[in-house]
C-alpha cells in the first residue's frame, strides 16, 4: 500500500505511523525524523534544514522533494510506504503525483488524523522521544516505566526544540495555511480518509486499522 498521513502538529502521526507501518508491512518515512537525524548529524542539509526547523517554518520544497525522491527510490520502498510529514502543502503533493504517474504508482490512500488545537498542545507539551531508537512518548498519557529512559530500548528521551509552546503556536499557523489545503486536494481526488484521533492511541489504531481496510492491497 502506498500511503500518506496528514493532521496537525502532534495529532499523532508519528505514534500511528509505528503502528500501521508494522501492520501493513511498508516502511514508516518521516521528513521530519530525516531531517533531524541529518541535523544531529551536522550534515550540510541538516545545517540548511535547522534553521526553519527551529522558527517552525517548512524547509523549501526543492530541499524536501529531491530527499523524498531519493528515500523511495530504496529498495523498501518499492512495494509501498507509509509517508508521515510529506507532501506539506499543494506544490510538494503536485510535484510528488507527477513523481508518482511517471512511476505508474499512485497513491492508494491519504489518512487524516483530526484532532482538536487544545489537545495538540497538550500532546506536544509533554512529548519525549528516544535518541537511540526514535520511538515516541509522552510524560502523562504513554510515560514510560522511569523517567527519562525509554522502555524499548534504554535509549536517552529527549524533548524537541521545536515543541516549546511559542513554537508550537507558530506550527498550527502553517499547518492551517500551508498544509490543511492538502486535504481538500485529495478529497477531491478521491482518496481521502478521515478518522477522529481523540481518545487513547490504541483505540486511534483500531479506527485507523478499520478505515484502511478497504484500500488494503
Ligand atoms: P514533523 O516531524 O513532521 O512534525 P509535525 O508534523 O509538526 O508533527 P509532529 O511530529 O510534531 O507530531 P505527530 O503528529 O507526529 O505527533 P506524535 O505522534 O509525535 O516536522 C517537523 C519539522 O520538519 C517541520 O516543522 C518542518 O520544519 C520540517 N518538515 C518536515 N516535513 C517537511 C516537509 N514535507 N516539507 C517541509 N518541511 C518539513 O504525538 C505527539 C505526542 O502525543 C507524543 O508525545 C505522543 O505520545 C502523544 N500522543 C499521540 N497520540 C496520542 C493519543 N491518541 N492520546 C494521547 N497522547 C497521544
């Protein structure tokens, strides 16, 4: 299956994309956890990237699109993927379709997470991710067993310095006016799903689970 998730800062694309990944048998692919592993690494895109990471701005499309091209033409990704963060707003996802038609492999399905801004802000406010491993907590609604460490692999969490709430605001504000667009582009295409993500995660899967059922193939 070829798939893309989109939702708002924190709706908790990054916790579902672990999840249906590992269920549908495709690679998970972040922009984001490329970036910032590219960033840790002080790579010269890293150097680039940080800059509009950091003020919660999107990185230029001609840097994001060339790094998603290169990451699906991997061998994993051949026979699917799960993309989280990619395409952000209407030029990457006409850019990316074009890619797509040229390779005879359209997308399958778009997965809307919906959530509230009250509760974005919650979520990213207590979010900790591990460094070693990359897997995705939060200090009050997923805790893990002793503060700091994660439970998977006894990695260093660490909180990400675009979560503080100034760049948080900031965040919603481009996804209202940049990316949220993307989601009447592809109802209009016609593969559009939406799902209420409120509520614990494990319930979120089971919606996402369901209402990919009919597109799995
Ligand atoms: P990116 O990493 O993509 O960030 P984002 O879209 O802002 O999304 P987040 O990762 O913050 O949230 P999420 O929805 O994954 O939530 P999560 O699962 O972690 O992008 C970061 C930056 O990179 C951008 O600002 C931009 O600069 C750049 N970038 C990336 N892609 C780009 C692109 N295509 N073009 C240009 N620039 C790009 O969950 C959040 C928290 O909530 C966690 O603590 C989790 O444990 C908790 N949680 C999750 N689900 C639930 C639940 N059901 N109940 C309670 N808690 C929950």
């Amino acid at each position: 299956m070829r798939l893309v998730l989109v939702g708002p800062p924190g709706a908790g694309k990054g916790t579902q994309a672990q999840f249906i990944s590992a269920h549908l048998g495709v690679p998970k692919i972040s922009t984001g956890d490329i970036f910032r592993a590219n960033v840790s690494q002080g790579t010269p895109l890293g150097q680039e990237a940080r800059k509009f990471m950091d003020a919660g701005d999107l990185v230029p499309d001609e840097i994001t699109i060339g790094m998603v091209r290169d990451r699906l033409a991997e061998p994993d990704a051949k026979s699917g993927f799960l993309l989280d963060g990619f395409p952000r707003n209407v030029p990457q996802a006409q850019t990316f379709d074009a890619l797509l038609v040229e390779a005879s492999t359209p997308l399958d399905v778009v997965l809307e997470l919906v959530v509230d801004d009250d509760e974005v802000v919650r979520r990213l406010s207590g979010r900790r991710t591990c460094r070693n491993c990359g897997h995705i907590w939060h200090i009050d609604f997923d805790p893990p067993s002793n503060e700091g460490t994660c439970d998977i692999c006894g990695g260093e969490l660490f909180q990400r310095d675009d979560d503080k709430p100034e760049t948080v605001r900031h965040r919603l504000e481009v996804y209202y006016e940049q990316t949220s667009p993307l989601v009447g582009y592809y109802a209009e295409a016609g593969i559009l799903v939406g799902i209420d993500a409120m509520g614990p995660v494990d319930d979120v899967t089971d919606r996402a689970i369901a209402a990919l059922r009919t597109y799995d193939k």
